[in-house]
C-alpha cells in the first residue's frame, strides 16, 4: 500500500488540480472510512472497526471517491494525505 502510494504522489497532476474549495464536503463517517483506508485497512476491517457493515463501508467509498473526484482508493488515500484530509497521526511515526 505504502509503495503504490509513494508512486501516486511521484506521478505529476493528470488535470486533477483542484482549488480547495472544489472538493465536496466529507462527513465525518466519511472521513473515518477515508481514515481507515489511508493505513491501508480493507473494507472488512473498516467495517468491523466501525460497527458497520462491508456494504455501508462500499456506499461511504463510493461517496469518498465521487467527492474528491478520483478513481480509486489508492487515489483518494494519497489525496487525503496531500490535502491534510485526515489527522496524520493516524499514519504513525
């Protein structure tokens, strides 16, 4: 996980430059999830971790992604991280 997002952030812009204010709102559970994905968690233990089920965790993906208009998860996890999306504490020293 480390690796390919080390790759997302050596890739230039591909048109996804954003003013700040361009990205929708995330909800707090939103960012709990985009949390959980920045350390690489899959969407079984997100659920878990959560009290959720794997299918509430898909629908709040499928929210993440639409909101910071990327493709993937590895992409919104390297967004998060690039934007400060998420507290930075929760990627350890």
């Amino acid at each position: 996980m480390a690796a390919k997002i080390l790759q997302e952030f050596r890739q230039p812009e591909q048109g996804q430059a954003k003013l700040s204010g361009e990205v929708d709102q995330l909800t707090p559970r939103e960012v709990e999830v985009l949390e959980e994905v920045v350390t690489g968690a899959t969407n079984k233990e997100i659920a878990e971790r959560l009290h959720i089920t794997e299918n509430t965790v898909k629908i709040h993906l499928c929210n993440i992604l639409e909101k910071l208009h990327v493709q993937n998860r590895i992409q919104a996890a390297v967004q998060a991280i690039r934007d400060g999306l998420v507290d930075e504490a929760i990627l350890g020293d």
